[in-house]
C-alpha cells in the first residue's frame, strides 16, 4: 500500500496552497494543476476503506487522499428531525416503498387546493447543529467545504407522484406538477437560506444533486426539461452566487444536451461524468465544454474502479488530465464508492491526480 507515499506527495505539492485555495482556483479555471475528490464511500463500504488507509472517518480519509474538498451534506447530520414522520416529504403517507413507479399521494390528485393542503415540511424541524459543526471541522482541515441541502426536487416530485405518473401529468395536468414542484422548492431554498445564514461565510459552493439522465439520454423531453426542471436550477443557482457561493451540480447520466443551458444559468462545475453514458465521454466533453465549466469525476465505477487494475486507473486518470487540463477534479464517475471498487484502485485513483502533469 502506498498511502504514506500518496500522502506526503500531496501535501509537497500544496504545501504553498491549502486545498481549499486549489478548489477557488479550479472553479475559477485558473488552477496550474488538477484536484482530486476521492466520493462518498457507500455505508458498506466505509469500514473496509478506513481499515486499509488506516483512517476513522470521510474528513480523515479525504485529507490523507489530497481530496479538495469535502462534501458536507446536511441530510447525514441530522437535518430532519420531526417526530413520527421519518422523512421530510412524506410521498406515501408513511407506507413502504416497493418501487420508483409506485403511486404517491398526488398519483390521481388534479386539485390544486389538495395540493395546498398537503403536510408539506416545516423548516423548523430542520436542525443544522451537526452539519456546522461538521463544516467547522472541514474549514479546520484546510478543504473546502461544499454543503446546503441536497435539494433533489426532482426526486421528490417524482416520489410524490410515482414516476410514470409524473412523466404523464407534465402532459395532462401542468398546473398540478407546477404547485408540487414549487412547495418542494420553496421548502429547500428557506432551509439552504436557514443554513447560509448560521455558515455561509465557510462554505465554498453549493453542491446539490437532481439525477435527470439515464444511460442513454434525459429521462423526459428537452421540452419538459425546460418547463418542469430548468427553472428551479436556476433558482438555486441565483440563491448560491446571492451568498458568494459556486455551484456544482450532480447529475448522473447522459445530459450533454443540456449542457450548455447549465452553462448558461451559470452552473460552475458538473459532477459526475457517467464515463459509460450516451455521449458522457470525456474526449468529446473535453472538445465541446472544456474551458467553459469545470467537470468533475470521470473515472468509470461502472467497469474500471471495481474490475480494472491500479495500473489501468492510473492510466485512465493520466488520460482524463491529458484531456481536461488542470481545470479538472479527478473522481469517480459516481459518488458512492460501492463495496466492489478495492481500495487499492481508490489509492491508484489519488496518486495519478496527485502525480505531476
């Protein structure tokens, strides 16, 4: 294992500049050298990945990696906290879920008062001790710190409809989808004010995740795109820059037809490059978008991370930074790290974004 050698590699290199000094520069497009995010190893994955970089937690695993940053998402510290009702948007009034296409409260709801009188989610149930206290301790580290709520308004819609009723009714009832979707949206935007207002002043960019791509293409029309999804991004892209914030977006998927609508609404960075999705390839990213938005990810953890050798990420990182430049952040091509990806590729993925260009 070459963790100690990966580590004192890193801190060479940024011994004149903290990583979060690097991450401004990245997002600004001005860095003389790429960065390195390391993800979010899953929940099965966490104590085989501590034990093998000898660390106790993600804050201690990202600084011994040279991650940048650190991704410090409220809903992992206690965010929700109302009693008896154990998420924030309750789309089955409490029963199980058994699919994505299972009907939700609003599955046959085409009253607009209905939707008015739904038990939407109060912010004073949102607790942000744990997530400040957790972006001190990141600032304290030297990372950068990318927080606010996840703000998957997508999800929940489709949650609180059942997918292939959501899809359906942007066609037959608008107006309906429209006032679900703003409630779900206004709820986010005062809880990411709430938390802006205790810890805006340590944190560097609002990362927020909606995934509106599958491995093929956007999950609806480019004409639904723009009507039900596009103007909500911009309004969470309007409220970071508000807060002298940066804005990185997740979207898993094939989404380069959009990509320059995010460009343009003034997304700084896009997470995660699906390596293996529809026309998500970083050679033709790189030759449309590079220099106009900073991607973030690219290293495939569908084939590559859990099958390949150290050598061939190491490869395919080298490759990544030769097409990218150093306005790009090495990581997977998906956050969660599953347990199918060895350590020992994790530790080759940092030391290729570590090694000079």
């Amino acid at each position: 294992m070459k963790c100690n050698a990966m580590k004192c590699n890193a801190m060479k290199r940024g011994a004149t500049v903290t990583n979060r000094e690097h991450f401004h520069r990245l997002l600004n497009r001005s860095s003389d050298r790429c960065g390195f995010w390391h993800g979010d190893p899953n929940e099965a994955s966490v104590d085989a990945v501590n034990r093998y970089f000898g660390v106790r937690d993600d804050w201690e695993l990202g600084l011994k990696l040279g991650s940048v940053f650190r991704w410090v998402m409220p809903e992992k510290y206690g965010l929700w906290t109302k009693p008896g009702q154990p998420s924030m948007f309750d789309a089955l009034n409490g029963a199980a879920r058994a699919s994505l296409g299972q009907d939700g409260v609003f599955a046959d709801c085409e009253s607009l008062s209905a939707v008015d009188a739904f038990h939407w989610p109060e912010l004073e149930y949102c607790d942000f001790t744990g997530t400040v206290a957790e972006i001190d301790r990141t600032v304290q580290g030297g990372q950068a710190v990318v927080s606010g709520t996840w703000s998957c308004f997508f999800h929940d819609v489709c949650n609180l409809f059942g997918m292939e009723n959501y899809f359906v009714k942007m066609h037959t009832d608008p107006e309906i989808v429209t006032a679900v979707t703003e409630h779900v949206v206004e709820f986010y935007l005062k809880a990411n004010e709430k938390l802006y207002a205790l810890a805006g002043d340590r944190i560097d960019a609002f990362f927020f995740g909606n995934d509106f791509g599958s491995q093929l293409d956007l999950l609806i029309s480019p004409a639904c795109f723009d009507q039900f999804i596009m103007p909500y991004f911009v309004r969470f892209t309007e409220q970071a820059h508000r807060h002298g914030l940066k804005v990185m977006l997740h979207s898993c998927g094939s989404i380069d037809r959009v990509i320059p609508q995010l460009i343009e609404a003034g997304v700084e960075a896009i997470h995660p490059i699906q390596a293996l999705a529809a026309r998500m390839d970083a050679a033709s990213l790189s030759r449309k978008y590079n220099g106009r938005i900073v991607f973030v990810g690219g290293v495939d953890t569908q084939q590559l991370l859990p099958f390949g050798t150290p050598a061939q990420v190491r490869r395919e990182v080298g490759r990544l930074k030769s097409l990218f430049g150093p306005n790009f952040i090495v990581s997977p091509s998906h956050e969660s790290l599953l347990p199918n990806v060895p350590p020992e590729n994790i530790a080759a993925m940092a030391e290729a974004a570590a090694a000079a260009e």
